[in-house]
C-alpha cells in the first residue's frame, strides 16, 4: 500500500507539473477513498494537500472546506503534529477568505494563535505566529477595524524583531505603513512609519536586498502614493524613478525571454545552415548573459517566505499600478504623449486579466465565481483609475467625444459591479461635473460636484468638489450663483492651513481670488493669486492650474494698465495653454490679448491675434457640436445621479477583501482644477451689479 501511494502522490505532483489540476486532485482523493484503512497523519496530508490545489487553481470552494473540516477534526486527536494543525488553520483561514467569511475567519485566527501561544516554539513556532497576525490583520483591515490590524502587525513585527529578522520585521512595517495610509487620519503615524521602513531597508544587507524585490516595490509605491497624497511632487519624483527603472529592467528581460524562446524553437525544429546557426547559437549566447544582469519573477510577487502569508499582487497588476502612478505623476506636467502610452497599455493588460477571469461581455457581479471576486475587484479598480486619468487627459485637451467614452465606460462598468467598485460612483459624479464644465453646462455641473461629495468618504475630495462646484457657479454669472459659491468655500477658506497637501489650498485661493474680482477689490485679489500661483508652480506642478493663475493675473494687470506685465504673464499662459493643447483656455488668453492690443493701438498685433482667435473659437466650437450631438452627452449631463444595484447574495465585505485590500492603495483624485469657459472671463464681471454681492469676506 505504501507504494501505491508514493505512486499517487508522484503522479499528483506530474500533473500539478502539467497543469492538469483535476487530474492531480483526483489521484489525491484516490487515496482518500481507498478501502484500506489510512493511517490518520497520512489522511491528513493528503487532504491538506487536495485543499490547497482547490484554493490556489479552482472555483471549489466548499470541496476546499470539506478537506479542511475533516482534517481539522482528525487533528483533534493527536496530541503533536504543530505544524499540520498550523498549516489546516493557514489553509481553512484562506478558504474562508476566500468565500467572504470575514467573521468567522478571524475566529479561526485568533484559535490558530492560542495554539502558537500554548504550542509553539523556537523559530517554526514564530514563523506560523507571523503568518496568523498577518492574515488577521488583513481581515481587520476588511471589517475596517484599522486600529486591531495594526496592533497584529505589531505583534508580527515584535515576533520577527525576537528572530533577528530584517526582512520579516520589513515586512510588517510595511503593512502597517499600508494600513495608515488607508486609514488617514493621522498624518504623523503615517509619516513615522515611513521613517521606520527606512531604518529597516537601510539595516538589511545590500546582498540581500536583491531577494526582497518583492518588498522594494511595494515600500516605493506606498511612499509614492504618501507623496502624491500630500502634493510633495518634488519628493516623489526619485520614487517615481525608480519604480520606472526597475520596470524597464523587467519588461526588457520579457523581450529578451521571448526572443530567446523563438531562437530555441528554431534551433529545435530543423538544423539551420551553418552561417545561420552561428548566428543564432551567437544571439543565444549573448540573451542569456544579458538576462543574468536582469530581474525575472514568476507570475505573482512574494513579500515574505513560507509559512508567511506573504504574496502580494500578482505580477501584471504590479506593472500597471506602477503604469498608473506615472500618469498620475506625469499628467499635471502635460506629458500627454507618454501618459497616453501608459494608459493605452494598462488599459489592454487588465482587459486581459479580466478576461481570464471570465469577465467579458454583459457579465455581471452575480455571475462571478466566488473564488474570483478578489482578483476582479483589483484590475476593476484598476481599471477605473485609469480611466479616471484618461478622462482628466482628454478634457484638458479638449477631446470632449474621448473623453465622453472613457466616462461612460466607468459609468457601465460601475453600473455591473458596483460592489467591486466602492466609492466609484461619487468619481463617476465628480468626472460627470467635470466633463459638464467643459462643454459649458455650468449649472449641470455644480449639481454632479454637489452630489458627489454625498457618496464620496475622503474630506479631501469632498473639499475638492466643492471648490470645483464653486468654480461651475461662478461661471455661471449671476448674483444667486456667486454668493453660493462662497458659501461653498468660505469655510474651506477658514481652515486653509490645516490641509496637508497644497490641492485645496490652491483650488480655494484660485476661487476666492475670482470672487474678490468680481467685488471690484482688485489689488488684494492681485495679491492673494500671486501667492496661489507661487504655490501652485514651486509644490503642485499642474501646469493647467499655473496656465490658469496666469492669465486670471494678467487680466488683472490689464484691468490696473501695468500692460507690461499684463504682456509678459499672457505670453507665458498662452505658451502653457497650446503645450496643452487647451483650446479654451488659449482663448481666453487670446481674447484678453485683444484687449491689450487695442489699449496699446497696436493694430498689427491686434489683427493676427484676433485671426488666430478665431481659428481656434472655430475648433472649438466644432469639437463642443461632436460633443452635443454625442449619444452619451445628455446621459452624462442630466442631472440624475448613477445609481447601481447591488445583489444582496454578494458578500459586500468580501469585494474589499484579498488582493484588493493590499492594492487598494488609496490613489488621490488626480483631475485638476477646470479650464474656464469659452466665453471670456471677464466680460462676465460686468454681467450683474457686483455690489449686491456686498462685501461679505471669508
């Protein structure tokens, strides 16, 4: 019998080898169903080992747990075997993860670390300690309970300090910067536990850096994204380039892989001639000593080693997150042309993914395979963030009918799998605002920021929205709309100083110095945007944003005669404006030049700029009549808020759980202040009798 089975289990392995799962869990329940008696440890390995295949390749799920349940109970009678009671409530914890029971995993957990308390010792025993915190502190991180995750970190990090183990102590320090970073609420633990990530990579040897890739990527995204967070552009940037080098690294060793594999095919298949197969075992030769200097994974990326729960994404969506954080990065500067790229890119890998996840189609949510939902809620949110900065891009370029497309697919893509996609529907509102400013429906767009900031949770988009919603009333023109605006960011005014990063604070000072315009109170409205525009260019970087400062300020110097720096500060918006392709705002620039041209009698001048004037109000109007007379453009203007049904047989919690709760690495809103109207600005300040206004400040 005892060959019989090292036979099974040899075959099982081959299979498993194969691919050929279904083969390998069946040679293994071979064993499970002899009609010899087995003897219990061999029982119990077996089924562990069919509960493991199940979880790691299939949809099976309650086949999974039965294995589990039955060796668990088998486990009750023998007084040892640490490790395999270890290893069932690993697998029994993932099987429950898996399924969205969230409650009932942490209960498993917590009885796992009672065994590792009373049972275990040394070094194994501290490693599978390790292993239950970490799983436990995800699944608190699902329930939301953010203070209990990071105190089981903190277990696993003391437990990993007693081994002397800087690449297990790394680890955890990395989940917990993780963890604040979802939870935000305190900007200093945050900006410690980046500090003390630091400390540990630093006190890891060089040598053995270059085994904790893994880890390295996963500590620069997150510092990267605590960055972006707080608009600390200029400190992002070594982040940005290293994620970006490291990545060339990557995508240069899978070229070089899949030449070396067409060169092997054809050295394989027939015997070239002489002269080609000196030339091919020559390219063969170099492929592979060029590969030695060159990173190469597998298909998921570890951050710690067994019996740690340590895989984090794998390795696809780690190249398009990282494609993801340099759009978002390279976007504000206008470097469209790459962002493109990336975008493109992104966009065809994670329908890929989707794909091999059966997601396709008119699939919805209640068509998932449980197993699945974790994995689909990554690339869908991926997806989204995507889409979002590719709406943000095509807007700013005035590419209204691309970007409609973009928005409407965020809109069905929400509409399918809203409990994949929490929080997505107050973005798809604010995008729906910011696409109704564009093409000039201001009202519309005051109603979408309005209502986004009602399903939106972050204070800082809220604040945002209601900068943006004051934009869109102040465009508007009329006394009712202006002094709503200030109400909107009269109190944001008020606690200016307590925003951590510049995004509120220069979006309300761009509004307030607009309203101090329209008081006639030029000089301190002069004064308050010189201050946002140093701002904006020394820490921001959005060069739309600088664009806009600029030309508010050089109407401003027009209206006061300085007609020299009314000059200087219109050329250099208007340069930023056609490096952006912004066509509404080279016209607005153009249209104040006119009057520039005409107080200083230069006809010359005058002439050529309102032809250029023209030529682009002509472009413009054209590309808002594709917009129109779009399918899409009542749907996304209308004021009636996406509303998506969820299934009540979908486990909610568990559309935040596995992979997704580690990736969801709360990516800031990335779309920037609005490009103002066609009509230009100023000629709306004599539209209504700003003295009803009344001098009411902030």
């Amino acid at each position: 019998m005892e060959a019989v089975l090292e036979g099974l289990w040899g075959l099982a392995d081959l299979h498993e080898k194969k691919g050929e799962i279904g083969k390998s869990v069946k040679c293994l329940e071979a064993i499970c169903q002899s009609n010899t008696s087995l003897l219990p440890i061999v029982e119990i390995k077996t089924r562990l080992r069919i509960a493991a295949l199940l979880l790691k390749y299939t949809y099976n799920l309650s086949h999974a747990k039965f294995h589990l349940e039955r060796s668990q109970l088998l486990l009750k009678s023998m007084p040892s075997s640490f490790e395999l009671k270890c290893r069932a409530y690993s697998l029994l914890s993932q099987c429950y993860h898996i399924m969205g029971a969230i409650t009932v995993q942490k209960q498993i957990l917590n009885k796992a670390l009672e065994l590792t308390t009373s049972s275990g010792d040394g070094l194994t025993g501290k490693l599978w300690t390790c292993n239950f915190n970490s799983q436990l502190a995800n699944s608190l991180a699902v329930l939301g309970d953010y203070r209990s995750s990071v105190s089981a970190l903190e277990c696993g990090y003391a437990c990993a300090t007693e081994m002397c183990y800087p690449e297990l102590q790394m680890y955890f320090a990395t989940l917990v910067l993780h963890v604040y970073l979802m939870q935000w609420d305190n900007v200093n633990l945050v900006e410690q536990a980046v500090e003390r990530c630091d400390q540990i990579w630093n006190s890891i040897q060089p040598d053995q850096r270059q085994h904790c890739i893994g880890l390295f990527f996963y500590n620069e995204l997150l510092k990267t994204l605590y960055r972006l967070k707080i608009c600390d552009y200029k400190n992002a940037a070594p982040h940005v380039g290293q994620l970006k080098g490291l990545m060339e690294k990557v995508r240069e060793a899978q070229t070089l892989n899949a030449e070396l594999g067409v060169i092997n095919e054809r050295i394989s298949q027939s015997k070239p001639h002489h002269k080609e197969s000196v030339q091919l075992y020559g390219r063969q030769k170099e492929i592979q000593e060029q590969l030695k200097l060159l990173p190469v994974w597998g298909d998921r990326i570890e951050l710690a080693p067994p019996p740690i729960d340590g895989e984090w994404l794998p390795k696809n969506a780690l190249f398009v997150l990282i494609d993801l954080i340099t759009v978002m990065f390279d976007r504000p500067k206008g470097l469209f042309k790459e962002c493109g790229r990336r975008i493109q890119f992104g966009l065809q890998l994670i329908i890929e993914e989707l794909g091999k996840l059966k997601i396709s189609g008119e699939v919805t949510e209640k068509d998932l395979y449980r197993s699945s939902i974790g994995m689909a809620g990554l690339y869908l949110m991926l997806l989204m963030h995507f889409l979002e900065n590719k709406v943000a891009l095509e807007l700013t370029r005035s590419e209204f009918v691309e970007a409609q497309e973009a928005l409407v697919q965020m809109k069905n893509w929400f509409v399918r799998f809203p409990t994949l996609l929490p929080g997505c529907d107050g973005i798809i509102e604010m995008l729906r605002g910011q696409y109704a400013h564009s093409v000039g429906c201001f009202s519309e767009a005051a109603f979408h920021f309005i209502e986004a900031t009602k399903c939106i949770e972050s204070k800082s988009l809220q604040t945002m929205c209601n900068i943006y919603a004051a934009l869109s009333l102040i465009c508007i023109g009329d006394v009712e709309s202006s002094s709503q605006a200030l109400d909107l960011i009269g109190p944001i005014y008020k606690v200016i100083d307590s925003f951590v990063g510049v995004r509120e604070k220069t979006g309300v000072i761009f509004c307030y110095g607009l309203l101090l315009m329209k008081q006639h109170n030029l000089q301190e409205a002069r004064t308050r945007l010189a201050y946002g525009l140093r701002v904006t260019h020394q820490v921001l970087g959005n060069i739309q944003l600088v664009s806009q400062y600029l030309t508010v300020l050089g109407s401003l110097a027009l209206s006061l005669h300085d007609t020299a720096q009314a000059r200087e500060i219109l050329k250099s918006s208007l340069t930023l404006a056609k490096t952006l392709h912004d066509i509404p705002t080279q016209i607005w620039v153009l249209s104040i030049l006119t009057g520039l041209y005409q107080e200083l009698g230069e006809r010359g001048n005058l002439i050529e700029n309102s032809e250029y004037e023209k030529k682009k109000e002509d472009d413009l109007q054209k590309r808002l009549s594709d917009a129109q007379s779009s399918i899409h453009h009542h749907e996304l203007i209308e004021k009636v808020r996406v509303v998506a049904h969820r299934p009540n047989e979908l486990d909610t919690k568990r559309a935040m759980a596995g992979p997704s709760t580690k990736a969801d690495l709360d990516i800031p809103e990335s779309v920037g202040l609005f490009t103002q109207p066609p009509v230009p600005f100023l000629s709306r300040l004599s539209d209504f009798d700003s003295s009803r206004l009344g001098k009411r400040r902030v």
